[in-house]
C-alpha cells in the first residue's frame, strides 16, 4: 500500500476527534489519540515525516513535552538518529538553557539541555500542533542557543487560522494536515 | 551486530549520568537523555523492548507522560501497533478514568481514556524509570479498567532498592538495567 502524502494525510484527518469548548469555552480541540491508538494511522502518522527527512541527514529530532514526545519519539526511531527532549522547567537535570514566551493567558518556560547536540548538527523539530507557533518559536531558539541548524519544524496539525507560522520567521514549516 | 540483552543494557547504563542530589537533596537521579540523544543506543534501548514483545502479539503500548512517551511512542512504532497515552488530570478530552495515588509528598492522580482500546485487548505498559512503583500501579489499575490484559510492565530502568515491585502485585515486571 503506497500511500501519497495526501492520501496519508486524509486517512488521519477522518480519524480525528473535534471536542468542543475544550480545555475552555470556545476551543474547539482536535484530538489526535484515535490516530495514536490506530496501528495503521499512528504509522502513516510518522511515515510521513519519515519519508519527508530521510534523504536529509537529519541528526537530532527536537520535540516537546508532553505530547510532541509522542510522535518525535518516534521518527526519531524510524530515521535511526537521536532524539532530544525539550521540557518545562525544573526537569532536565544538566545545565539548560531556558526560554520564556506568552501564552494567551500567563507565560510560559521551556529548557533544552546545553550540552544536547554538537554546533552546527541539522535538527528537524516535531510537534503535533501548531497553533499560536509561541512554543514552536520558543524552541526554535532553544536550539539555535545550542548552536543547532534548524532544517525544518514539523506538525501532523496546523490551525491556520491562530497564524503561527508567522512568529517562525524564516524557518521553513511544514504541517501535514491543515485547519 | 548483533548484541545480547546484557550487552545491549551494559553499553545503555554506560551512557546513563548520575546527577547527585536531583531533583531534590538526597536523590541521585539516572539521566537518560544521553541514552535518547544517542542514536545508537536510543535504537538499542527500543529494540530490547521490541524483540521482547513483537511475538507476544501485544495489542497497544500504554505509557505515562512525559518521558514514559519517548520509549512507549517509539516502541509502538517498532512494533507496529498502537499508543495509548495515560496523562495528568484535565489532558484526555474524552470521557476518562482516574486513578489517585500517594508520592512520598503528597499525592497524584492519572488518566486514561476510557474507550482506548477493546476490552480483553493485550497490553504492555512502558516506562523508563520503576522507582517506588506507585505510577506503575496506578497506570496498570487504569489499564484494568478499560479492559485490558496487562500482559508485562517494561523499564529502562528499575531502582531495585525502592522495591517498586513489590506495588505492582501479579503484574510480570520486566526492567533492561538494575540498580
């Protein structure tokens, strides 16, 4: 079964649950648990990226606590390179470096440990949503403070309408399936 | 190459820091982000788990946020099946089950979906770290309440003198490194 990206990419978004107002009134959350729980989603899920960074000497998969884990765990396994957690404060236990954005409400802290990677290693960073991009772009900076290249962000979801991809400067973003 | 069990875990443990006094004074804490960071031992560590599992026809991986996602989703992967996540309160947006449990200051509680997989289905839960077991057991109550046949608990590592499974009752418990 040889799958197109496109093809990849509508099996998973049928397979997607819309929750109305969830974590509050007003959001409408896409839950990508019945993709993970689906032995066949949850692999084109990551055969997606697999296929897209294969061919580009990818070192390091950067990904995000707690949910980013889940899919950049994974291609990280399946393109055979490293994988490096970024995380919240208080939880990697070498020297970090930290990076503090906003959210909608209240801010937020995110670390990476200094020491991760070597300067100048091609990392490609996972997630598996991109909404107001202020997490991606928090760990985008992370990882160029370690001296790391940035060949691309990655999302199995953007939610256009939030424009995140406008806080990503010039890092190139792709995003498997758009809202 | 084709390494044995003990000789896959003696090379991970090599790369494992011990931090004094993390996250709290007293506490010497096994990082394993050099294991993950490393591809050759990221892809060592997931495929103790994978040889072990991939005749048992196990059904999902169960893991626990955060790290417990990084080997949990990359198994999953390995063994081309599905990922079910157990998250901390207010995370699953579908209807849930809970289970509260005592840390040795205070207490936490875990979620899980309550419709993640058919009852009777075949499950491996998978963490990096057995420590005193009250996760453990808590996530193998939840996995029972679904309907789920815990087939074996999995560890990257076991902290053998905080008798994690002496909690865990019947439930197999399989641990790569002992300390």
């Amino acid at each position: 079964m040889n799958l197109t990206e496109h093809e990849k990419a509508n099996k998973i978004k049928a397979a997607i649950h819309d929750i109305p107002d969830f974590p509050q009134p007003g959001i409408l959350f896409r839950d990508i648990t019945p993709v993970l729980a689906d032995k066949e989603l949850f692999h084109l899920a990551v055969s997606i990226f697999a296929e897209r960074y294969q061919k580009q000497k990818i070192d390091k998969i950067v990904a995000v606590e707690a949910r980013g884990f889940i899919l950049g765990a994974a291609l990280a396994y399946a393109l055979n390179i490293g994988f490096i957690p970024v995380r919240k404060p208080g939880k990697l236990p070498r020297q970090t470096f930290q990076e503090a954005y906003n959210l909608e409400y209240g801010n937020n802290t995110l670390e990476i440990h200094a020491d991760c990677f070597k300067p100048g290693q091609r990392v490609v960073i996972i997630d598996d949503v991109l909404a107001t991009g202020g997490t991606a772009a928090a760990t985008a900076q992370l990882v160029q403070r370690v001296g790391g290249e940035v060949i691309e962000m990655g999302f199995l979801l953007e939610l256009q309408f939030l424009e995140g991809r406008n806080k990503l400067g010039t890092t190139p973003v792709f995003s498997a399936i758009k809202y």
